[in-house]
C-alpha cells in the first residue's frame, strides 16, 4: 500500500511538473457540461467516459485534507485527479471550509458561530453546527496558509482548468451565511427545524457587511497568488447574507441582504480580471438569477443545478411544484442557463447516470460548445 500510495504521488508530480515552464494563458477555461461530484466521493466511471460530458467539478472538505495543521493528506484528491487525467476530461476543484473547518483551528483561537442545521445532509438535522466567524484573523490566517498550499500541489495541473474561491462558507460551497430568525421556517424547506436567532447572534459579534467583503477579498487573493492560470469562481447568490446594514442595524422587511453578493461580484471583476467568473448554484426549470449576467458582465457566467430531477419526489427543480416530469425540468433549467449566457452547467451525477436524460444532456453538451 505505501509503495502504491509512493508511485501515484510521483506520477502525478511527474505530470504536473512537465507543465511548469507554460505561461499563465495557457488555461482556456472550463466550458460545457460538468459533473457535480460528491465531496471526496469517486465520479463513476460511465460519466468519465460520457463523451456528453467534458468535466468534473471536484469538491472536497478541509477537515479531512488537513486534519493537523501542516497534516496535507492529499491522497484523495490525487486520486480522482488521476482518474480524470485518464479519461482526457478536465477539472474544476472545491475545497470547502465552512462546518467542515478542522477542530485543530479552533484549538488555534479561531472564534466559531453557532446555528441550527437545517438541511437534509452533512449533521443529525436540527442539530447545533458550527463554523469560523468569516472575518476572524486567527481563522483568515490558517486558510489562506491551507490555500497556499493547494496551489504549490496542483495550481501547474494543466487538466485544472478552474478553482471554487472559498472561504466566507458555512453549510455549503456558497457565498452564504445563516440568517434565519424565529417565525421564519418556510414551506420549502427540506428540513424543518425551529431555528435560532441567527440574524441576532450576528448582530452580537459584529457582522457588518465591510467586514466580510475584507473578508472574501482577502480570500480571493490568495487564490489569485496560489492558481494564477486558472479561472477562479465564486459561487453566490442574490438571497444568502443576514439583511444587517453598515451600522450593524437589521433591515426592516428584508429578509437577505442582497446588494453585498452584487457587490462581492463587482470585488471580484475588479480584483481577478479575466480570471473570475461568476456562478450560482440555484438553476431551477422556473428559476434562475436573472442579474447575473449584467453583474458579472463582461466575464463568464456559470451555472449549478439547484437539485438532481431524479428521483426527487419534492419537485425541488419545480420549485417544489407538482406534477414534475424529470426530463422537462432538466430541459427547461438548462435552457434557462445556456439562454443566459453560461460557460458551463454543473449537473448531479444521479441525472448524468440516468439513461432517459441523455439526449438532453448531449444536446446541452452540443449548445454550451456552440455558444461558446
């Protein structure tokens, strides 16, 4: 096993080391239809070789990547890396802090905030979750240092062709904090649990939205130094930050703060250049972020599916809107996408797997290579 683990390593820096003279355009960006892998988990080995599909967006958590500080097991991210070098297909990749945030940061004096969990995965639903306060320096440090490192390993990968900026996250890869308050559980959601005053608990910490705006900029960055020929995404939202104004004062009748993601994009325009794109991770059959392109314009757009229209009884890619057939609303949300302008669709692996979906997913495949 030692000697295995030993070769793959020299292999794959064996690969990426025959790329280290190219410039930093080398990078044509990532284009088409992406498979959404699940976090540290192998893509099967039908989608690799789907020829509808041009890519893998890899994701993995930070508390297994680094479970001691300086502690990289890099093992298995190498692993699906290798994979995908095999099947001639490219690669964006995620590394997500959030509620997956190692304990040994906070053993450092990372202050963490506390909330209730309220989605169908990850801890026991309507449990209590933690996560560093974004801003916090102790936090900042240690994850600018774990960027750092990711970019010595795999930013000369010329099969790399994009990274997810992290960094202000909680329970997802999202530009998204918490912010629920009491009376506010909604129909939709897919956990019901009494919340906590999230709202508030920001208020007692200090939250206003400069300091999370330092925050992302300071993260973004890193990745700007540590991947300098890959494209850098943020994944964002217009409905995911507390509705706390620049005074620390709630807003009146809002429910989000929205103008903070319009304005994380304009930071990012600013700050990477033709490196940035642009995404969001809510695409439905009736609905996508209609501002999106004109916020990130003239740069890429990009585009999640909100769910898998497999086997989703919920209709959660109908907006939770019944009857649903499957093929139409995986039809109708890619055309929402492509219409507006998207370099790429992340997909879920259970639609790519599903046989009666692949003319729409190889005509999706044929249409984001036309317009682009």
């Amino acid at each position: 096993m030692v000697v295995r683990t030993l070769f793959r390593a020299v292999a794959f820096a064996i690969i990426v080391d025959l790329f280290v003279g190219l410039p930093n355009a080398w990078c044509a960006g990532a284009r088409g239809v992406f498979a959404l892998a699940n976090p540290g988990k192998p893509v099967p080995s039908s989608i690799l070789m789907n020829p509808s599909v041009d890519g893998v967006a890899l994701l993995f958590l930070w508390q297994n990547i680094e479970p001691g500080e300086g502690d990289f097991q890099w093992r298995a991210i190498d692993e699906q890396v290798e994979r995908i070098h095999q099947s001639g297909k490219v690669y964006s990749l995620g590394v997500i802090p959030g509620i997956n945030t190692p304990a040994w940061v906070y053993r450092a004096g990372a202050a963490p905030f506390q909330f209730r969990w309220d989605k169908p995965w990850g801890p026991p639903p309507c449990s209590e979750a933690r996560f560093p306060i974004p801003w916090d320096p102790v936090y900042l440090s240690r994850w600018k240092a774990f960027v750092r490192a990711l970019g010595e390993r795999y930013a000369r990968d010329p099969r790399l062709v994009l990274v997810k900026i992290q960094g202000v996250n909680a329970q997802t890869p999202e530009f998204l904090l918490p912010h629920d308050r009491p009376g506010e559980a909604g129909a939709g959601r897919l956990v019901q649990c009494e919340p906590t005053d999230e709202v508030a608990e920001w208020q007692r910490v200090g939250y206003r939205p400069a300091k999370v705006r330092e925050a992302w900029k300071e993260s973004a960055e890193a990745y700007r130094i540590a991947f300098p020929r890959q494209q850098l995404a943020i994944e964002s939202g217009p409905w995911g930050m507390p509705p706390i104004d620049a005074s620390g004062t709630v807003r009146i009748g809002h429910a989000a703060d929205r103008e903070l993601p319009s304005s994380i994009i304009r930071v990012g325009k600013e700050l990477l250049d033709g490196q940035f794109v642009a995404q969001n991770d809510g695409l439905e059959a009736t609905w996508s972020w209609q501002a999106l392109p004109e916020l990130a314009h003239p740069g890429p757009i990009a585009f999640q599916m909100a769910w898998k229209v497999t086997d989703d009884p919920a209709c959660r890619m109908n907006h939770f809107t019944r009857p649903c057939d499957p093929g139409l609303m995986l039809e109708a949300a890619i055309d929402r996408g492509i219409e507006a302008g998207a370099s790429y669709l992340e997909i879920y692996q259970a639609d790519l797997l599903n046989r009666s979906l692949n003319q729409i997913i190889a005509k999706a495949h044929r249409r984001l290579h036309e317009s682009n």
